[in-house]
C-alpha cells in the first residue's frame, strides 16, 4: 500500500462499464511526512475520499480487488482514509 493526497477528482461522461459508478479521483503519492513524492495518479474511488484527504491505496493488480468486479483495467484504487500517522524517529 502506498500514502497519498487526494488533489482533485477527475469526471468522465463515458468510462468502461466494469469501473462505471465509481469515482476517479487525482492522487498525489507522499511519504510519511507527507512530503509530495513522483507525479501524480489517477485512483478509483471505493471508500468515499475527498480532496485534501490523506489516503492510502494499491496498485498494480491489486488494485482490482476491491471492487466488485473480477477484471477491470484499474491500476489504482484508494482503499482507505488516513486518520493519523504516528512515526519514530
């Protein structure tokens, strides 16, 4: 799983019909500092994320997985939304 930023949400009027309903939203990756990271993605949306909100999501082929369909042309999906970070250093 990796961290990152909702920045914006993406609108398609026509999108595959296996991730129709599900929202795209703009993701920028971040460390653990929250500090920006490589460039940002495009993530679907299963748990109801918003602009500014601190996520974490998966990818590869992984990022299938949690949604309701067997097979869909996703490379990302954000599966949850970050309450906290507590870190040691």
């Amino acid at each position: 799983m990796h961290l990152g930023k909702v920045i914006g949400t993406i609108w398609a009027t026509r999108k595959y019909d296996a991730v129709a309903g599900y929202k795209m939203q703009l993701v920028q990756p971040v460390n653990c500092d929250l500090e920006k990271i490589g460039s940002p993605i495009i993530a679907l949306d299963t748990v109801g994320a918003g602009p500014g909100e601190v996520i974490f999501y998966v990818t590869a082929s992984e990022a299938v997985i949690p949604l309701d369909v067997e097979m869909a042309p996703v490379d990302a999906s954000i599966v949850g939304i970050v309450d906290s970070i507590n870190t040691e250093k």
